[in-house]
C-alpha cells in the first residue's frame, strides 16, 4: 500500500499553497475550510496514485462480442472523472479487437471499479447530488454540492443523475411487481420485537401535483393531476410530557403512483406484504369515505385488516344531514348532530339509522333534504362494519385518518408543490421514486454503496 506521505507531494506548489493558506487563516471557521482544501488536494493525490498502480497490473484481457478474438492493448489512455473532492484522472489501458471489429474501446480497469464508458462524475457525487434533490430544488442541491467539489455543478447535472437513478428504482420496482403478480412474494421486512407486535396501520389517499400542459411545453395552463399515495406504519402509544397519551406512526413506509387506485392497489399490497401483513397481530385500514380506496380495502385488504372509517367524516356527513333536515341554523338541528354524533362515537349507529329512517318517512320533507338524507342512510349503512369506535377505542386504535392523510400528503406536498413548480410525468416519476426510496430506506441501496463515515 502507497505511503500517505506519498501523496502529500510536498513540492507540489498547489499543495504549499493551500497549506500556507492554512497557516495564514485570520479565523477558525477560515482556518477548517482552508484545511478542507488540503483534504481535498490529498484525496484526488492519493485516489489517483492508487489507480496508477492498479493501471499496470497485469490484466486478462476480454474476448471481442464480435468474433470472439481476445482483444489486444492499444496503450494507455487518460481518463476523467469529476468526485466528490473534485476531478480524478488516471491512465489505464485501452484495447481493441485485433481483426478490427467496429467495437467501442475496452477499459478493463475501468469496468473493475465499476464506471460506466459515458460516464463522467462518480457516483458518490451523484448519490449526494440525488439525496440533495429529494428534498430542495435541483438549483438548489447543485449550489450545496458545488461547497463540497469546489467546483460549479449545473442543475441540469443533478437533474440528469435524478433521471438515471429514479428510472433505476423504477426498473426494480416493476420486476418486484411483476414477481408478485407471478405468486412470488417479497420477504418481509426485518423488524424490532416491540414494532413487530404493534399494530399495523393502512391508509391511502390521493394529492393533487401541477404537471405541464400536454406535451410538456414550459408554457400554457397548469394540468393538475391526481398522485396516489399509501402509508403503511406500526402504531404506538406515547405520553406526553403534560400526560397526554397520543398515537404515533413508526417505521413509516409509503408508496404512491401517479395513476389510479388500481396502479396504486399491486404497490400498496407489495408493500403490506413486506411490512408482515400476513403475520401482524393486528392490522387497520384507516380511510375517509372515497369510494376508490374503500373498493380497495375490500377487494385486497379486508381478508387481513379491519376497515374504521374516518370519525372525524362520518361526523362532518352527519352535520351535512341534520343541516338539511332540520335547517342547519336551528338548535334543534345542532343538538340532533351533537346526539347522532355521540351515538356513533360510543358504539350505537343503530340509533341514528333508525332517526333516519322516521325522518326520511315524514310527510312534506323536501326533496333536496330526501336526497341528502337518503345518501346518508346509505353512506352509513355502506361503512355498517366500520364504525364501531366504541371498541376500536377499547383496542386501543384510531378512529381519525388524519395523521394518515398528513403522512401522504408530505411526500407530496414538501417537494413537488413549491411556488411557481409544474412538473413533466418522467421527471415528476423519477424523483418521486427516489424520495419513496429515501424515505422507504433502501436509498443507499439504489447506489449500491453507504456514504456513512462509519463504513
Ligand atoms: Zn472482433
């Protein structure tokens, strides 16, 4: 192994330099970051001194994909790549096929350290410049990298590397799809003793995203469109500081499609069976009443979970109903909400349903506040299996979506909506799928390697 001090270099004039720039810093803050620049002067010295040496080792040359003769060294060639710590060159040799098949050059060397022949920034820059992007503009995630490369990256760069990872997760989601809709299920995924015995909650809803105009002109009106998203966490118990016991989402994973509750249902199963839905000891689909996300509760997930339909709904669509039967400025209507309400909260919907019936038979009701009501009864009757909060408290379960739908919606709402943002489908696909990556942990994953210090 090379000898760090090697690589110092210290006659090379860029690295007396910055060392005096060191020595000279009037501040402490001045002082780190002028040492920084010796770090990276060092890091490109010694990666590129290691590669120099790898550069002539003997190697095994490949055969030609064209006639199948081994393929001969033409010399050495330099090559470049822009890092982390900035631009990296090296010289490896280059062969071609000895009977002159038309094939592109061969790098040995450089397909051992696993770089594509187009590509020109390694990819712990685009790894850093992609997780960059899942949460701030890509001007924005090019300036923060261009602090640590010392260099100017373009935010057409880190939009591109955005496109080749995001189509990356993409390619793998579908084989995993395409696995299940085979019978072939995912395993599920490792979790602590005390999270595995929790209670597994579901939930879906739907966030609007703006989108280009057909086509993808930069001008025109704003197409707003429908994304999908579903939220699979364990529920815990916590207590306050005032002693309040509130419910919290763990170990959350999402997943979201732009598309309908039927692209959405084969994501949210895949991903139920990975989160132990097979094996939970309880299982909750949580949702409001949109029709779409109940069908899929019934057609995927009932066999599994118990369906609670949003309290906080159901009491909105009472209101909604006592308003047009009993005009909703009277008391009389309020105090028939407040007693419909409290009914359902503690386990009596039969009560309601039955006022329901006797005021749907009173004579002279108009027929706008019929049809309400009659929607009512039906809405009610529909969700017969989901509404009894009196035990679901006693489980110890929610009865309100709401930290569901806030879990959807932040996948969304923090990246994709931002002042003055529209997206095109390709480039809105490939970043949402690596904010799912990021968020899911199987970020690092996508990159194949760990930028923690730790490793
Ligand atoms: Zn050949």
């Amino acid at each position: 192994m090379l000898c760090l001090h090697d690589s110092i270099r210290h006659d090379d004039p860029v690295v007396q330099r910055l060392l005096r720039a060191v020595e000279d810093a009037p501040s402490l803050t001045a002082m780190i970051l002028a040492a920084w620049q010796v770090a990276r002067v060092l890091t490109v010295h010694l990666v590129e001194a290691v590669l120099a040496e790898r550069a002539h080792r003997p190697l095994a040359w490949p055969r030609c994909p064209q006639c199948g003769g081994c393929l001969r060294s033409k010399g050495f060639a330099t090559r470049q790549v822009m890092s982390l710590f900035g631009p990296i060159q090296w010289r490896r040799r280059v062969g071609r096929c000895p009977h002159g098949c038309a094939i592109p050059q061969v790098a040995p060397l450089d397909e051992t350290l696993g770089i594509q022949p187009q590509q020109r920034t390694s990819g712990e820059l685009q790894q850093l410049g992609c997780a960059l992007a899942v949460f701030v503009p890509f001007a924005t995630a090019a300036r923060l990298l261009g602090w640590y490369n010392g260099r100017t990256v373009s935010p057409q760069a880190v939009w591109g590397w955005v496109q080749a990872a995001g189509q990356r997760a993409m390619e793998t989601l579908q084989d995993h799809l395409q696995a299940l809709a085979h019978g072939d299920l995912p395993a599920p995924e490792a979790l602590a003793a005390d999270l595995a015995a929790a209670p597994l909650v579901l939930g879906a809803d739907g966030v609007m995203v703006p989108f280009r105009p057909t086509g993808g002109q930069p001008t025109g009106k704003t197409r707003w469109q429908e994304v999908k998203v579903g939220v699979l966490a364990r529920l815990r118990q916590h207590r306050t500081r005032t002693g309040t016991v509130v419910t919290r989402l763990h170990h959350r994973r999402l997943v979201a499609v732009l598309g309908s509750v039927d692209a959405l249902q084969p994501r949210l199963w895949l991903e139920a069976v990975r989160q132990g839905i097979r094996q939970a000891p309880q299982v909750v689909w949580l949702s409001d009443g949109a029709r779409g996300l109940w069908r899929l509760y019934e057609e995927r997930l009932a066999a599994y979970a118990v369906g609670i339909l949003d309290f906080y709904h159901a009491a909105q669509y009472l209101w909604k109903g006592a308003a047009a039967w009993l005009d909703g400025r009277t008391t009389q209507a309020r105090r028939w909400c407040g007693w419909a309400r409290h009914r359902l909260r503690h386990g009596q919907p039969d009560g309601v349903l039955a006022d329901l019936v006797e005021a749907l038979e009173v004579e002279g009701l108009p027929d706008s506040a019929r049809d309400t009501l009659l929607a009512l009864y039906a809405y009610l009757d529909r969700h017969r299996d989901h509404i009894d909060y009196a035990q679901y408290k006693d489980l110890g379960l929610p009865i309100g979506s709401g930290m569901v739908e806030s879990a959807c919606k932040w996948l969304i709402q923090q990246r994709f909506k931002g002042v003055g943002m529209r997206w095109s489908e390709d480039g809105f696909n490939h970043l949402l799928h690596l904010r799912l990556a990021w968020v899911n942990g199987r970020f690092e994953a996508l990159f194949g390697l760990a930028l923690s210090p730790n490793l």
